[in-house]
C-alpha cells in the first residue's frame, strides 16, 4: 500500500514538475504583453509585433522568469491554505466569466461598436435600427450588471479575509 502511494505522489510531482515549465512561457509572454503592450502595438504588422516581444522577452528573460518563480514560491510559503488561494480564484474567474465580461461586451455594443473575426467577417454587432433608448438601457443594464459583478466579487473576497 505504501509503494502504491508513493508511486501516485511520484506522479503528481512529474506532472507538476512539467506542468510548471509548460505554464512559465505563456505567463511570461503575458507579462511582456501586459507591461510593454503600446511597443508591441506600435510594432505594427504582426511579424514586427512577433519580433518585438522576441527582443523584448530576450532582453529581461531572466528577470521575467525569476520574478514569476519568486513571487509562485513567495505565494506558496505565504499562504497557508491552498483552499484560500483557490476560492479567491474562483471567486475572480467567476464573476469575470459571469458578470463582468457580458457587461464589458454590452457596453461596447450600446456604444456601436462591431466584433470582426480575423477574416473581417461580423462576428458580433448590435441590431440595426436599434432606437437611441434602447441603447441607453441596454448601457444601463450593462453597468448594473458590471457593479453587481465587481461587488459580488469584493464580497467574496471579505468573506475570505474576515473569516
């Protein structure tokens, strides 16, 4: 019983172990994108824009790489609980999945503004002759909706805290 159990712990740590190098790359092209977004738009065509986060990710590698592994471990010693830490997420993906994202996309289409895929085809637009009113209940409704998101969230958060 004890080999069996030692061989599921061996298994997690292998898929831990991969799963973590797997991740790093995507979170530090994030990052890069997160901090240094108007160079990489002023880059222009997207070959440009590929070539930018390349130099830039090439020149702060290691401080981008070493940051995210001190501040994963620095969350890891710190927090005590990884239920906290899982519930705080939940809480945050939730309401932004739920709430927050709908309003955003409300808000853009009571403004008229259209979503087009990469081919230019429509994939997202508010109906033609909507009348003047109706765009301003449905901005109405999509700020409820995003106050009610971000309070929801903010509650959840205290009741983690708090307790």
């Amino acid at each position: 019983m004890q080999v069996l159990s030692a061989l599921v712990r061996g298994g997690f740590l292998v898929s831990l172990l991969g799963s973590f190098a797997l991740l790093m790359f995507p979170l530090r092209t994030c990052l890069v994108e997160l901090v240094w977004g108007k160079q990489l738009k002023e880059a222009g065509s997207p070959v440009a824009k590929a070539a930018k986060m390349f130099e830039i990710e090439s020149e702060h590698y290691s401080i981008l790489t070493y940051g995210i592994l001190i501040s994963i471990v620095a969350t890891a010693v710190l927090v005590p609980d990884i239920w906290a830490a899982l519930s705080i997420v939940g809480d945050l993906a939730s309401t932004v999945q739920a709430f927050v994202v709908p309003a955003l996309i409300g808000l853009a289409l009571a403004a008229g503004k259209q979503f087009v895929a990469g081919s230019g085809q429509k994939v997202l637009a508010a109906a033609d002759g909507s009348s003047s009113s109706g765009a301003g209940l449905q901005r109405v409704m999509s700020v409820v909706v995003l106050v009610m998101g971000i309070t929801l969230f903010g509650n959840g958060i205290l009741q983690r805290v708090l307790v």
